[in-house]
C-alpha cells in the first residue's frame, strides 16, 4: 500500500521525523516518474518495492549523540545503492541462514547520510556480491563536501573484485 511521509511519527525520535519524511518524498517523486524510453516496460509495473534499514536509521542517531554527531561509517553487506534495481512491486528478497535477513537499502541509507548533512561514497560495481559503502557525518549539520572529492576518487580506484 501507499505510504505518507508522516509513516514514522509513532516510532522515531521528533529530531529525525524531517529526515525520515525527505526520504519517503524523495522516494515517492521518484517513483511516479518514468525513465525516459521506458514507457511500456513502466507502465506494467507502476510503483515500487523497497525496505527502509529503520533499526540503523535509529542506532546511527544514538551512536552520533555520543559523538557531537560524528561518525564514519564503512558499511559491508547485500543490497543496491540504485534505485532503479527497486522499480516494480515484488516482495523483498528474504534470505535464511540460521535467521532471516533483506538486502540492504544503501540508497536510503545514503539519503539518510545526505538529510544529515553528510557525503557518501557508493560502491558503484552492482553485480559484486558484497556492496562496501563508507558514509561521513561531521557533526551539527556540517558539510563535509570538501574532502569528499579525494575520498572519492580514492574509493573508486579501490577494486572489490580485484
């Protein structure tokens, strides 16, 4: 079903509400949008499917409390930070191996990165098995843009695969 960007009112902390409705709207604009000669393959599938990493949204904003709101996060797991690879409805892959887990959403955890303030460097390489992401937050709001540049060239020439 539809989602309204006031979803997380009940369960997340009042600081975090604007961030969590930028991602719900970012996702719902997205998502009503076609991709340009796509047309017919779109119109069969309207919408999307896709989990949102709650629990990490929530421990993120406790650990950088303790920190002035600062944090580098790498980040190791399955998942996407594309969402074009969400489009269409389908239920999330569950995957089992002693419990149960989804793919990870890393573009919402980049949105997420991003609504606070900070910068992200995606794995760009889709089709590896392990998605390594890093994500900075430099505290209060701060953009740390500056050093993203080099961080990211530097990430890019980095080569899972290799």
């Amino acid at each position: 079903g539809e989602v309204g960007t006031d979803y997380y009112d009940n369960f997340v902390p009042p600081s975090e509400r604007p961030h969590m409705s930028q991602i719900l709207s970012w996702y719902q604009q997205y998502f009503k949008s076609v991709p340009e000669n796509h047309e017919e393959e779109f119109s069969l599938k309207n919408g999307a499917s896709f989990t949102l990493p709650n629990g990490f949204f929530i421990a993120l904003t406790n650990l950088t409390s303790l920190s002035n709101g600062r944090a580098l996060i790498i980040a190791g797991d399955k998942g996407t930070s594309n969402p074009q690879r969400m489009r269409g409805l389908s239920d999330p892959h569950l995957a089992f191996h002693g419990s149960f887990s989804f793919m990870c959403n890393f573009h919402a955890v980049m949105m997420f990165i991003f609504a606070k303030g900070g910068f992200a460097i995606p794995n760009e390489q889709e089709e590896t098995s392990l998605q390594v992401n890093a994500y900075v937050l430099s505290g209060n709001g701060d953009s740390c843009t500056g050093t993203s540049d080099v961080k990211t060239t530097t990430m890019r020439s980095l080569s899972i695969q290799e």
